[in-house]
C-alpha cells in the first residue's frame, strides 16, 4: 500500500508542476506527471526536510520542496523535449 501511495502522491504532485508551470493548451502529461512527481518528491522533499531540520517526518517543508522539485523537473523535462527534434 505504501508503494501505491507513494506513487499516487507522485502523481499528483506532477499534475501540480504541470499546472503551474501551464499546460500549454494540451491536457496533463501523466507519464510526465509520475515520473517528474516521484523524482521531484524524493530530490526536493529530501533535501528540504533535512535542510529545514525536520528530518525524514511528514511535514509541510516536504511537501513544499517535492512541489518545487516537481516543478525544476518538469520545466527540464520540456526544455529538452523542445531542444530535441522529435
């Protein structure tokens, strides 16, 4: 159940970076929102809950720092598919 909700916590996490970086007229990505979710929260709700000093708990820093770990990695994610050609 952890595993499941891990991944749904991602999920929305990256449909959150998706929304505030815009959509650009197309729907959520939702490959793009687990993997950009589930990277962002472990990298960003890491580092921000260890450098705000609340350790590995569940706090609101962590959520924070996974919103904005999604959101660095959805706008590399769409840098780079804009600078590959498809």
């Amino acid at each position: 159940m952890l595993i499941i909700g891990l991944i749904l916590f991602g999920m929305l996490v990256g449909a959150a970076a998706q929304v505030i970086l815009g959509k650009g007229g197309k729907g959520i990505d939702w490959t793009m929102a687990i993997v950009a979710g589930l990277v962002g929260s472990f990298v960003g709700g890491l580092v921000i809950s260890l450098a705000s000093g609340d350790g590995l708990a569940f706090r609101p820093s962590g959520i924070i720092g996974s919103i904005l770990g999604a959101v660095i990695v959805t706008a590399g994610w769409r840098w780079w598919r804009r600078r590959t050609p498809a």
